[in-house]
C-alpha cells in the first residue's frame, strides 16, 4: 500500500515540506521519519505515504499539488521527484531523462501546470511542463546572480517566481521565463536579514512571507523587498519556534509553518485589510 493502510500513529518527528488542498487535505513531508503524512480533516483521518512503487522513501523534503489533485514528493536522498495521484496510487517519477537530480528539494507548481524543482547541490531551479518533459532552468547561463544552495521554491498568481537562496542568504525573484527581476534580503542576525533562510511562500496580496531556522521566525516582506512584519522567536509556545522550515499558504490565505524541532504545525490566518 501507499496511503490510505491505517499504521499505527506515527507523530510527526522532522516535519519540512506542506501543502493544502485549500479544503481539508494537508500533506507533509517528513524527512527524519521517510513519510509523508495525510492528513484528512474532514474525515479526521490519517493515512501515510512511505513508498513509491518499489522503493521506499527515504527522505522526502517537497511536496506539491496540482489541479487534478496528484501529489508531487521530492525525495532528497533518493534523488527523485514522485508523482502520486490523488487517492496515492504511484504514478511515475517527474523528469523525461533530460534532468538527472542530484538534491531535489523545494518544489510547487504554477497556474498553467508547469512543475518547479528546486536542486540544491546543482544550484539550479529546474522547470518541467504538467507532463515530465523538462522545459528550462534557472538562472540563465553566465547569470550575474547564480543560485548557491538554493531550498525552496514559491509562484504568485502573475507566474513570478521566488527562490529561497540559502548561502546568499536572499531571495531571489524571476518572471516566468527566468529572466532575474530583484533580490529580497540580505545576510544578518536583524530583522529583514537572514541567517539560514529556508521555505518561501506568497500570500493572495503578493506579500512574500520567509522562513529563517536561525532566527526561529517568518518575516513578510512587501514585493519591494520591504520588511512588514516578523513573526515568531525560540520557543515552544504558540507562535514560537524551533528550527522551523517549511511554509505553505493556501487558497484561503492559511499559513502552514513546519515547527521541525518542536514536532508540529502551526497554522495561522491573513486577515486582509477592512476584513473581520
């Protein structure tokens, strides 16, 4: 089986990657425990992913959903993207034979179905169109700003991209076709600097929310770069964090933070200007 056995409960140990079905699904990569975890809220089920076909998971990081509701794992140590449908049948591995991966990690998926994985020991940010076949990467060749152990990976609505550049410790920014258009960030131990930045998500605003381990907060920048608001501090309370990692923002502006440390999720809510 897949998902969908009932095991016995197994807690979260080092929760990274999520991801909402904007209703009541949530996925999380579990990369210290090789599962991903289901999490069915209206059924009040849990279910569990473990393997691919074959083949075990061995330290699945990213995780995505596209419209048809198919699952995409990135398995770091296995070096493989897999793809699951929407009841967790294995389907196939992501990639046409163009692409061999050497860390995947990050991943998400566009409006238009093209498919974003983040390669870190590669340095690159590779494009796959909604049926395997590789399309481009990113930066460009000969790129004034290259990638240097990037993680995570996020879209808006317009198609920009945003990638978590972990030992420039930015932000980078590219239109739809990877032309380079600005940096978020800079490295520091203050507020609208980063020290060990991991997840990156956009909320339905197109303000950009980055999570930093070291900093043990996620701070939300304005698409100017400009810092608005930082969350959280070490601890194990709420709203506080250990080595956090991963974020996820659904359709409904709920933000999943992966507490990696602490063993947990926390979710909190945007509230839009003038709303209750």
């Amino acid at each position: 089986m897949v998902t969908g056995e009932h095991r016995a409960y197994l807690p979260l140990v080092a929760p990274y990657g999520i991801v909402s079905d904007g209703r009541e699904v949530v996925y999380v990569a579990d990369s210290a425990a090789g599962v991903v975890h289901r999490y069915d809220l209206a059924n009040r089920e849990i279910s569990y992913i473990y393997r691919a076909g074959g083949e075990d998971l061995a330290s699945p990081v990213g995780v995505a959903l596209d419209k048809d509701g198919n699952l995409y794992v990135s398995d770091s140590v296995n070096a493989k993207v897999y793809v699951f449908s929407a009841t967790g049948r294995y389907l196939r591995s992501l990639g046409d034979g163009t692409v061999k991966f050497l860390r995947p990690a990050g991943i998400a998926i566009d409006g238009q179905g093209d498919i974003y994985v983040v390669d870190v020991l590669a340095h690159k940010l590779y494009v796959f169109a909604g049926d395997g076949h590789f399309q481009r990467d990113f930066p460009r060749a000969g790129s004034a700003e290259p990638l240097n152990f990037p993680t995570n990976v996020a879209v808006d609505r317009a198609g920009n991209v945003y990638v978590t550049d972990s030992m420039n410790f930015t932000v980078k920014v590219y239109d739809h076709d990877g032309n380079f258009k600005r940096k978020i960030g800079e490295v520091g131990d203050s507020t609208g600097s980063f020290a060990r930045p991991k997840g990156v998500a956009v909320d339905s605003d197109c303000h950009v929310y980055v999570v930093d381990s070291t900093h043990a907060n996620f701070q939300i920048f304005d698409q100017a770069g400009k810092l608005l608001l930082f969350v959280g501090a070490n601890g194990k309370g709420p709203g506080e964090f250990d080595l956090p990692s991963g974020i996820f923002i659904d359709s409904n502006d709920r933000i999943f933070i992966a507490d990696s440390h602490n063993h947990r999720l926390q979710i909190f809510q945007y509230l839009k200007v003038g709303k209750p």
